[in-house]
C-alpha cells in the first residue's frame, strides 16, 4: 500500500463521451441488456439477453444477428483470426452451448456458424464461468462454477478434427483462463478464488503446477503481452501478482476491491470500488450500490506511475480498439481514453521536473535518439541550474552524437568545473567524436590536473581505443612540456617527424633519434636524414656517415632477425649520396670517407661525387707541406680526372683554383684545347715545353708553330736556339710567308739576322727552283696550246679523213652503219647506242671532258662569286654586315689570330699584329 501511494498520477488520457454522428450531438447509447463483449479484428463485439450479438464498427454502425434463443453469456474475439466464440443458451435451465462463428463466411446473411458443442463438464450441468481461446485455433478452454475446466484441442472450428476432455476438477469456481505461448511450448493459466496454477499443454501428461494459494474474482485476471514475456495477472483486493509458468513474479501492492483487470500495450487496468465493502462478496456478487463509484485506473508498470484515474458508474466491460479504451456502462453509455501523444507527455513531465521519469517513458514509447538526446539535455541544464554539476554532466554525456559538445564545454570551462569537463571529454573521444580542439582541451585539462596516471591511460590506449586526432595529442604534450608523452605516442603512432623533432629539438637525445631512423622504412630514413642530417653529423658524425654509407648503397631497417629473409628478398633500396653532401658542409675529414666508400663501393657513382671527391683531394693536395706525401696525393688526384667521371668545366675550374698544373694539362689535352697548353706554358715562361707542346699538337692545330714563333720574337731573352728550331719546322712544312717571319722577328731586340740567314737562304733556294719548274712548265702549256690551235685550225680548214678499221668499243672491225668523230674514234652504230649518254658527245672522251667542263665551271663560279661580293661591298653603306654575312655562310677560310701573352704587347704591336693577319689572308687566298 505504501508502494502504491508513491507513484505520481498523470493524466495522459482524454476522457470523451462517444456522441451519436447521426443524432446532432446526442451520446451514443448501446443496445439494451448488454450482458458480454469482447473487441478485435476492427470492432466491438456485443452480446445481449436476448441471444443477439452485435457488432459495433468504428463509424458506430450497429449491426446485430440472433446467436441464441435466450441469451448470450460469454464472447471471445479471436486477435489473429476472423474467429468468434461465444457461449449462451437456447433453452432455459442450465445449458450452456458453444458455438465458433466465422465472420468472414455468412450464411444467409449472417456469419456462418461452423460449431456448436454444449459446454458440460461430465454428465452434470453447470454454468460457465470463463472462456479462452489459443490465437492458433488448436486449443480452447472453458471454465465453470463448480471448479471444472473443459480443454477443446485440435481445430476448434471442426467437430470431426477435435477432441474434449476435462483438463482441471475442483470444488471453487474457475475465475480466469489464458494461453501462454513461449517458442513450441503452450501453457495455460488456471485461477480460481483459491488458487493459482498452470497446465503445460505441450507435454502428453499435461503436467500441473501450483503456482499460489490465492486467487482472484472473476474477471480479474489477465495476460500481459510479449514484451512483458507473457506474464499471467492475478488482480487480488490486496496485491496483484505476475506469474510466469514456473513460479511466482513480482507483485504490486494495489489496494481495494477488483471488479475487472484487463492488460493492454503495457498498461494495466483495474476497475475498483470507490469505497471498501466491510464484507467480502461473494463468487457472483458483482453488483454495486447506486451510491456507489466504481475507480477506473491505468498503471504503466514499468515506469511506476498512473498514467489515468477516474470514478465511472457501473462499468460493464473496458475494451482496447483502434488505439483507444472503450468503456461501456450500464446506463448504455461509452466513453474513449485517448492517450496523448508522447510529445505531450514529455512536456507534462517536464513542467514538473520528473526528468527521470520522462526518459523511462521514452524509451517505452520508442523514441528516437535524437527525442532522448533533447530530454538528457533538457535534464542536464536542470541539475546544472540547480548546482548539481556532476549529475548535469552524466546526463550531458548521454547527448553525445546529437548536441554539439561546446553547448556543454562553454558551461563548464570554469577552473572550478574542470573536473566535469574532463569526464565529458573523455566521454566525446571514447565515442570517436572528437576534434582536434577537444583533444587539445582534454590534454590540457590531465595538465592542469597534473594527472599523469589519466594522461598514461590516454595516450597508452590500444590502436583500436584511439579516439583521438595523434598529431595534435602530440603537439599538446610537446607545448606542456611533457616529452616523454609526446615522443611514445609519436613512436607508437609512427609520427616519424613528431618524433625526431621532440629527440632533437628538445631532448637533444641525438643518438636515439639516429638509431629510430635506421630502423625506418628507405622512403621515410631518406626524407628524415636529409631534414635532420646536418643536425646529426654536428653530434654524431661517425654514425651518421655510417648510416648515409648504408642508406646510399643497400639499405635495410634494422629490425627483428626474423623479418630477415623478408628483408633479403626485398628489391633493393639507394639514395643518390650527392642530395647528402650538403650534410657534411663542416665534416669534410667524414665528407672524404663517405665519398671514397661510395666510389668503391658504387664505382658508377655520379659526377658529384666524383668532382667533390676532386676538391677535397685537391685542398689536401694544396694544403700538405711533406713532399712524399703531397706526390701521393697528386696521384689520387690525377687518378679521379682520369676515370672520366667528372665534369669536365667543374673539374678544370677546380684545378686552377689550387693551381694543380698536371690537372690542368691533363684536362687541356684531354678537351683538345692545344692553344691553352701554349698559353699554359707561355705565362710560366716554360720555352722547352713550349716547343714540345708545338712538337706534339703542331699536326692537329698548325697554328701553334706561329704563335710559338710571335711568343719567342717578343721575348727580349736570348731565345736564339727555339727560334731556330721553330723557323726550320716552319720552313719544313711551309707555315709563314718569309715576310711575316721576318717581319715577326724584327719586335726581337736580340734575333740578328744570322738566326734567319740558314731560314731564308733554303727558302730563297727553294723559290728559286719553284720559278724554274713554273717557267717550264709555262713553256710546255704554250706547246701544247699552239698544237691545240694548230689542230683546230686544221679541223676548220681541211677534210678529216677517218681511217678507223675497227670500232674503239668492241675492237671488232668496223661496218656498216658506222659513227665517227672529229676525236679520232669510230664506232658500229649499234655499240654506239648501246653505250653513248649523249649523240654529240663521243664515249671514250665523255669522261674526260667532263672533267674539264666541270673545272671550268667552277672557275666561273669562284668569279662570279668573287665579283659578286667585291660588287655588293663596294654598294652597301655598312660594309661590316655583308663581310659578316659571308662569314656566316662559311665563305671564307677560317683565321687563326696569334694573340700575345697579356702584358708582352710593346708600342707598335697592334699595327704589326694587323700587317701579319693580313700578310697570312693574303697567302692562304694564293
């Protein structure tokens, strides 16, 4: 009792009287003498004591068929079926017949009735007390008076597929009856005033089991529905009690007299006395004084509360249809309890505070989580105004998903608040709803608290526990000073970056963070070595180099000895060395064994490598004072030039930076640069290599022996003996003009004329027989030309008689048809034909005047040409661009300048310089 006036009372249903829609507004009024109904399958099934049932559809239409003679006491309208059972009479006495009615079939305009049996338990007579029927149509049980209860299985529509028997004797009335269905297994519920038990029908024996030694009233017994799991209600004047088939469940102490208990989607009807009888009455005493009320009440069991409660006169039955509570009174009445929606509900929870209560009634009703989420909320701010900050935040937490966290987060960013906050936030990432500024928020907050155990619980959560953004966690850590955090999530989540940053910029734990890149995959050691490898070659050089050695030739990560056969049969990985040269700009002594491992090891190595490789041997070279030493590096020196691996320009410009002469000559006479080795030797005054350079190259570039000649005349040393030796090479192969010879060596203050006397002796000695060998030969074309003309003279004036007896081509003798020409040679006209290109020309003397022909022509090409130029020259206002425009096409022969050495130019040297170019034109145009 005392439980009972605990719970709150709502009124979460309208009461209405039903009003006739035909009679303007009057109230509908039932048939006369109701004394049975029942409801399902789309109306409300009535019967009367005249032995009609009526059915009584949604639009109050009434229609009525006679059932029995008499009276009718009992209807059961199957849920699932078009099935109705009813129990009356057709003859006075006690004789109660049942009869099974299918709604769906008629028979002469009523339903058709398929069954008719007389409900007698044995041979003697009795009244029936309560019926009920199995929705799968294989079982009906009726109940009577004297404590029988009748079981019908099989098809209880059929009598030929059906067979009855007495299930339950006893000496107080049946006052209840329900089928419970759990899987394969039917139960039936059997109350009495005195007790409560149940029969397990799918067992052969029908086994019983006493369940209470208590009962009910009649109609004060009823089965709640699946989702209560089908529990058996007994409505006692103390308690009501909840069965399950094996034993007893829990019990309501739900005081006062019951007149009728009835279950319906999880609500509980009782109909009580409003005032308590001093008597109890007895099995048929049901009536009630005029005076008297009768309390209609609606429990919601599961959420504690009475959704509704109203005092009725004389109720004959509550039903449930079209979502709805009907109650029929004896005055003919009916009246609807329409529930509110949920909405409505919640909002009348609400305007009382009963927050609990609302979300309960929720998740009864089903709401959607987004209807949930708003009454967390709506309970949260509650608590929150009322000062209950930890509870606010509990309910705070159960809108995760739904309401945006800072709506929470700006409540409670009070110092004060934090620890709330903190459990929110951990709530947020524990559902992986995060942002990178909650995780920065919550890793504040384990800061400010200095909880390092909750911290450790965070960033050491399984892989599959992370809820959060990595990155930022670690860059919280990192600005909270909390390293060793940072640097184990940074390891752990493979933020290779984040980590070597932390080691170096703020551990400055150098070594380890050398050793995490060596176990790094090629791709990301590469990237990090050349982010960080200055950084790590400042304080670690030895490893460092170790480590580009092996990156740069096959690298492996240093992992387990059993990822090794993996490791072995992976393709091979090499950075190119010269991307990390740059990383030893302070270590060359590490820079110099780095590079020769990679020469050794990668003897195809880039020109990089190469040409630093080159510098660094050659600052040693210049740098090392011990002559046994300096020679050996001269040869390693020399060596690299000489493996073609370097580039050239770069090669060169390194040895004259150091002064490296054999570098420098080696490179000149490897590029072909002859003139550049004269000058080599001429600036350091080196007159034998001079010579020898001309002795060596004179044949590629002959040019050399001219400037070798102007270099030695400029000199004012006694250069005596290599003028000599230069001129007798010169007057060898004929190199100079004698006039630019001499005229070279008047700028010489001590060449006299004895050390060109033996030059231009053999010279004037060889002119000599030159003009003779012309003059003769002069003489001999002016015979052949006056022999020539002689003959063309003849040719013109005289006969030619042709004397030929055989043919100049096929040497057979000549005949008929035959050719002949003013040459001399004759042929048959048919060898002729054959072999002539032309019929002016004879064959045998073609080839050889085409020769002269061609000659010819080209003579007047070179006079047309020359013509031509001299022609356009003197026409043209700027006489440099048609120069330069024959020198573009290649017309001219290409000019060698003999330059001198700078500084050795004396007064008057332009001028001479000019005389000898024009002196060397003069003769290669000769």
């Amino acid at each position: 009792m005392a439980a009972f006036l605990q719970w709150r009372r709502f009124v979460f249903f309208d009461k209405e009287t039903v009003k006739d829609p035909g009679e303007n507004g009057k109230n509908f009024m039932l048939p006369i003498g109701i004394s049975a109904c029942d409801s399902g399958r789309g109306h409300i099934v009535l019967g009367d004591m005249e032995g009609q049932i009526w059915f009584l559809t949604r639009s109050l239409q009434l229609t009525n068929f006679q059932a029995y003679k008499l009276r009718v006491t009992h209807l059961y309208q199957l849920k699932q079926h078009s099935i109705l059972v009813s129990v009356g009479q057709d003859e006075q006495g006690i004789n109660p017949l049942v009869k099974v009615w299918n709604l769906d079939k008629r028979d002469s305009g009523n339903p058709l009735c398929t069954r008719i049996f007389p409900a007698i338990p044995g041979n003697k007579p009795t009244e029936v007390s309560c019926l009920s029927v199995h929705e799968n149509l294989n079982f009906m049980a009726i109940g009577f008076t004297d404590g029988s209860v009748v079981l019908t299985k099989g098809d209880i529509t059929r009598d030929r597929h059906s067979k009855t028997l007495t299930l339950h004797e006893g000496n107080c009335p049946i006052t209840g009856l329900a089928f419970r269905q759990a899987g394969k297994v039917t139960h039936l519920f059997v109350a009495t005033l005195e007790k409560v038990q149940c029969y397990t029908l799918s067992v052969k024996e029908y086994p019983k089991l006493e369940l209470d030694t208590h009962g009910c009233a009649l109609r004060c017994s009823a089965l709640t529905d699946p989702s209560q799991d089908s529990q058996f209600i007994v409505a006692g004047d103390d308690c009501v009690y909840l069965y399950q088939p094996d034993e007893r469940g829990p019990c309501f102490a739900f005081d006062g007299h019951k007149l009728l208990a009835h279950w319906h989607r999880g609500y509980l009807l009782l109909l009580t006395k409003d005032t308590k009888s001093p008597n109890k009455p007895d099995f048929g005493s049901r009536e009630t004084s005029p005076t008297e009320k009768q309390v209609l009440t609606i429990y919601d069991l599961d959420n504690k509360f009475i959704a509704y409660s109203a005092a009725f006169d004389d109720i004959i039955d509550v039903l449930a249809e079209w979502g709805s509570f009907y109650v029929l009174t004896r005055d003919g009445k009916i009246f609807v309890l329409q529930e509110k929606d949920t909405q409505t509900k919640l909002e009348m929870l609400f305007k009382k505070n009963l927050f609990v209560m609302a979300i309960n009634l929720a998740k009864s009703q089903h709401l959607d989580n987004d209807g949930l989420s708003e009454i967390f909320r709506q309970y949260g701010d509650h608590l929150y105004v009322k000062g209950d900050h930890d509870g606010a935040i509990q309910q705070y937490i159960r809108t995760i998903g739904k309401l945006e966290p800072s709506y929470v987060i700006r409540k409670f960013l009070d110092a004060q608040r934090i620890h709330n906050l903190t459990a929110y936030l951990q709530a947020l990432h524990r559902q992986s709803l995060p942002n990178a500024d909650h995780t920065t928020l919550l890793l504040n907050c384990y800061t400010k608290l200095k909880d390092s155990s909750k911290l450790e619980e965070f960033i050491k959560s399984s892989e599959s526990e992370v809820h959060f953004d990595v990155e930022i966690a670690i860059k919280v850590l990192r600005q909270a000073g909390y390293h060793s955090h940072a640097v184990f999530l940074a390891e752990r989540h493979m933020h290779h970056e984040w980590y070597l940053k932390i080691q170096l910029e703020d551990l400055k734990n150098y070594q380890e963070a050398l050793r995490y890149i060596g176990r790094l995959p090629f791709e990301q050691a590469e990237s990090n070595m050349k982010r960080y490898g200055k950084t790590l070659m400042h304080h670690v050089p030895e490893g460092t180099t170790l480590l580009l050695k092996g990156l740069c030739t096959d690298y492996h990560p240093s992992q387990d000895p059993t990822d090794r056969d993996n490791i072995d049969r992976a393709s091979i990985n090499k950075a190119s060395p010269e991307e990390f040269i740059p990383i030893f700009a302070n270590n060359p002594r590490e820079l110099k064994a780095f590079l020769e491992h990679m020469i050794e090891v990668e003897p195809l190595s880039s020109q990089g490598v190469y040409d630093t490789l080159l510098e660094l041997r050659l600052q040693d070279w210049a740098h090392e004072q011990v002559p046994e030493k300096k020679k050996v590096l001269q040869g390693a020196a020399l060596s690299i030039l000489r493996s073609d691996n370097t580039v050239f320009d770069k090669a060169l410009v390194l040895c004259q930076m150091h002064n490296f002469k054999e570098g420098i000559l080696y490179l000149y006479e490897k590029g072909k640069l002859y003139q550049q080795i004269m000058h080599y030797h001429m600036q350091n005054e080196e007159y034998g290599k001079v010579v020898e350079a001309c002795k060596r190259f004179g044949d590629q570039e002959v040019c050399l022996w001219e400037q070798a000649l102007g270099y030695f005349a400029r000199k004012e040393e006694d250069c005596k003996a290599y003028i000599s030796e230069v001129l007798q090479h010169i007057d060898q192969n004929n190199l100079m003009p004698p006039l630019l010879v001499v005229q070279t060596l008047a700028h010489n203050s001590t060449a006299t004329l004895s050390v060109i006397k033996d030059y231009l002796i053999n010279k004037l000695q060889r002119e000599s027989l030159q003009i003779e060998d012309d003059e003769r030969k002069i003489r001999q074309y002016r015979e052949e030309t006056a022999h020539l003309r002689s003959e063309i003279q003849e040719l013109k004036t005289s006969a030619k008689i042709f004397q030929k007896t055989k043919c100049s081509m096929c040497n057979s003798p000549l005949e008929l048809p035959s050719v002949h020409f003013l040459c001399g040679h004759s042929f048959h006209q048919h060898c002729f034909e054959s072999y002539a290109e032309s019929e002016a020309e004879c064959p045998t003397c073609t080839p050889e005047n085409r020769k002269v022909m061609d000659m010819l022509r080209a003579q007047d090409q070179k006079r047309d040409l020359h013509d031509h130029f001299n022609r356009q020259l003197r026409c043209s206002n700027d006489g440099f661009s048609v120069v330069a425009d024959y020198f573009g096409r290649g017309v001219f022969n290409k000019l060698t300048l003999i330059t001198d050495p700078p500084g050795k130019a004396g007064p008057g040297g332009l001028e001479a310089d000019l005389q000898r170019d024009l002196l060397i034109h003069t003769k290669r145009n000769a």
